[in-house]
C-alpha cells in the first residue's frame, strides 16, 4: 500500500524523527474474495499511515488544524497498529444512524482484538508474555452500507476474521496463503480447465448462472452454432 502524502508535504515544517525500517511487506488484501466480508471490508499495511482527513489536512498548508496534525505525527509511537475505523458513504442514511454503526463496529473489532491477544491499541497484551511476532502497520476498516443494519454476530464475525488474517499477514508477510482465492472465472471443471481449447470454451462448459449472460442463453435457446474461431494469422507466414 502506497502512501498517498506528496513527497514535498513535510518540507515548509520539517519533522524530527525518523521513519522505521522496512520490513516484508504484505500483500494488499482482497477481502470480498477471501473472506466474502458482508458488513465490512478493510485494507493492511505494514507501514504506518495518516488517516484519509489527516492526509487530506496535511496537504493545506495554510490549514489550521496542520500544525496539530504535525504535532501528533511526531508523538504517536510507532508500534502495534494504527487502527482506523471508518463507514462508506450513504447518502440515504442519517448521521446519528452512522455513528451508532461505526460505534457498534468499533466494540465489534476491540473484542476480536482482545481475542487474539492485543489490546485497543493493536500491541500485545503483556499477559501474554512475550509478543510472538512483530506486528506493526496500519489497518483501516471500513463499514459497508449493508452492514449498517447488520446483526451482532455478522459483525464480530467479520471482525474476528479481519484481524485473523492481519495477524497472519504480519507473521508471514504474506496476506494469500492463508485463504485461497477463488476460481476466476466461476465454477470450471479441471477437464475444461487442463484443455488446450480456447478460454471461452472453457468457461462455456460449465459456467454457473451468475456469470453466463442473456445473450449466451438466447443463442442457446434458438439453436445457433457457435461462431467458428478464426486462426490466427502470423505477422511472417503468407496468406492462405
């Protein structure tokens, strides 16, 4: 994950600290499809990052909450994780109805965290004994407009297996061995999938109704044969 600072943001108000040292990164997570996530979905870095406000205050100068923002960048400590809870844009849902989701949310993932061993901050519980891994970054989790309405249990659920998944991604560096993704093209079968045939005859033979478009089964449904594939001719060979 990049950061979206400008590289000439800090220079009219320089900062004394200097930042950590690169590790294994983790590989950007797609979380609708590992996890299906229904309530939420969520983004990981091993690196640490302003919120999207902070980012955005940071690059007006002349803003006055700047040197605030300046101020606590140079004090926050850089360990565990910066955790970010935030909701998507619902321009049909009231603020108070908002707010009372993300607080939801916010409960939701401080017990998944405290499952797994870490407190609110994303450090290790000193209960725990030593910190198994290293585990920094920042994580921003976002709540979906249909989980706004969602139920206790989705909520911890999806909760408990974001962190999961982030822990996992600190250990291992690595966010896609833990979860395989899915087929990309819906359900193919491995004689389909090992042919050498063309791609859309592979994903013809037994394409699920979710991915097939109405104009396949129109064809279908009148008879029509296949158009037959033209061969591929090379910049070298003749005509023929």
């Amino acid at each position: 994950m990049v950061s979206r600072i400008p590289k000439n943001l800090l220079q009219p108000a320089p900062i004394a600290f200097k930042p950590p040292a690169p590790f294994a990164r983790a590989t950007p997570s797609s979380t609708p499809k590992k996890h299906n996530l229904k309530s939420l979905f969520y983004s990981y870095s091993p690196e640490y990052h302003l919120a999207a406000p902070a980012q955005y205050i940071l690059s007006e100068n002349s803003h006055p909450l700047r040197p605030k923002i300046l101020s606590t960048l140079e004090t926050r400590p850089r360990e565990g994780l910066w955790i970010y809870i935030t909701r998507a844009i619902s321009p049909n849902v009231k603020a108070a109805k908002m707010r009372h989701a993300v607080r939801r949310l916010r409960v939701a993932v401080q017990e998944a965290l405290k499952d797994e061993g870490l407190d609110k901050d994303g450090r290790w519980m000193a209960s725990k004994g030593e910190e198994p891994h290293k585990l920094e970054g920042t994580l921003t989790i976002v709540l979906r407009s249909e989980g706004m309405a969602a139920s206790w249990e989705e909520l911890t659920r999806d909760s408990k297996k974001t962190i999961s998944e982030v822990v996992w991604a600190a250990k291992y560096g690595d966010m896609s061995n833990s979860w395989p993704d899915p087929e990309p093209w819906g359900k193919v079968s491995q004689k389909n999938r090992n042919s050498k045939g063309d791609r859309r005859e592979a994903r013809g033979g037994d394409m699920t109704l979710k991915n097939r478009s109405p104009r396949t089964d129109r064809h279908e449904a009148r008879g029509w044969e296949k158009r037959p594939e033209r061969r591929r001719r090379s910049a070298y060979a003749p005509y023929g």
